[in-house]
C-alpha cells in the first residue's frame, strides 16, 4: 500500500510539472483545469454599436440589458463636449447580430438599442458638464460597471466607481473621488435609488 501511495505520489508531480500545491492542499486536491478551445474570428458576432462603452450586460426575457460605462481614457475619457450616457441601461435585441469579420457595419446592428432607464439626479451624482476640466468635478459617480439583476425585487443594480477618466498617454490616467455607491433601478415604479454611497464626513 505504501508503495502504492509512493507511485501515485510520483505520478502526481510528472502531471502537475514541478508547480507546489497551494498552502494547505494536497495534490489530489487541486481542480482540473479543462483547456479550452481557442475562439477564432468566423465565430464571434457584433450585436450592436448603439450602446457607448458598455460595461456590465445582463440576459433576460430574450432581451440583452446594456449599461453605459462612460467614456474610455484610451478614447479620451470624460470630457463635457462629449454626451457619452454613462450611467444609462439600454436594451438591446441579441438575436440581431452580423460576424464581427464584416468590414461594414450594417444598419440593424448599429440601430439595435434603445433606451431603457438614463439616470437620474438623485441619485446619481452625473457629470458637471460646466466645468473647464473634467478632473474638476470632485462630486461625480461616474463610470459605472458591475450591472445586475434581482428577479424577486424585479431591480436593476449597478457600481458607481466615481472618479474621472483622463486621456490616456498623459501621466496618469485616473483620477479618483470619494463618493463610490451602489444603486439600483426599480422595474415596477421606473425609479432610482441608492442602496448606499460612501460619505467621508460620517
């Protein structure tokens, strides 16, 4: 029996290389990692480009939910000339596609959206568009990302990550306020709220 467990004991370490377990496991222990296979071009399909820099999908009633992230730093970030809708949901029809290898975007695909809930003030604390330089705004929740959805209070929740994205290749590119927070948006009385927000004076 001993040399049994030996054995396997080797027969272990030439499958796993020369890796070490992680602390407190043993090599029987370790979840199998299934290789994948690699996604090619001819089998990824472009839904929609209505939608700006989405962040946060979610698949319901054969609708796709969208959330509007906010402008990019690598596309210039935020910037009070540009209406980018960070913090709107869109819906989005996902049976309405084309291959992402179509050098053309046709138009049911850049078409496919529309609006479904654009935030509000309160709660949202939404981009001052008069500002001169967008790091200005200390008050601001944008981006917005992580979006969810709770079909026994039929809510939408989203992450306001507050902070203002600033053009990429000039320093640094992000620059972070204090008022992160949580919200969500009610289905039945079409309304938002806030579930909690940080507030350095408490």
């Amino acid at each position: 029996m001993r040399a049994m467990k030996m054995l396997m004991g080797m027969m272990l370490l030439c499958v796993t290389g020369c890796r070490s377990a992680p602390r407190g496991m043993t090599f029987t222990e370790i979840p199998h990692q299934e290789t994948l296979a690699q996604v090619t071009a001819d089998q990824v399909y472009r839904v929609t480009t209505k939608v700006p820099f989405p962040r946060g999908l979610v698949l319901k009633d054969d609708k796709l939910y969208a959330l509007a992230r906010g402008r990019v730093r690598e596309a210039g970030g935020a910037d009070a000339k540009v209406d980018d809708q960070a913090g709107t949901i869109f819906t989005v029809d996902p049976n309405i596609a084309q291959p992402i290898t179509d050098e053309k975007i046709n138009d049911q695909v850049r078409n496919n959206g529309q609006i479904f809930a654009a935030p509000t003030a309160p709660p949202f604390h939404l981009f001052d568009r008069n500002v001169s330089v967008a790091t200005h705004d200390r008050e601001t929740d944008r981006p917005y990302c992580g979006l969810r959805y709770d079909p026994i209070t039929q809510n939408f929740f989203l992450c306001a990550f507050s902070g203002i994205d600033k053009p990429d290749g000039k320093g640094s590119n992000y620059s972070k306020n204090l008022n992160d927070a949580v919200y969500r948006y009610d289905t039945i009385s079409s309304k938002w709220a806030e579930v909690e927000q940080h507030d350095i004076e408490k």
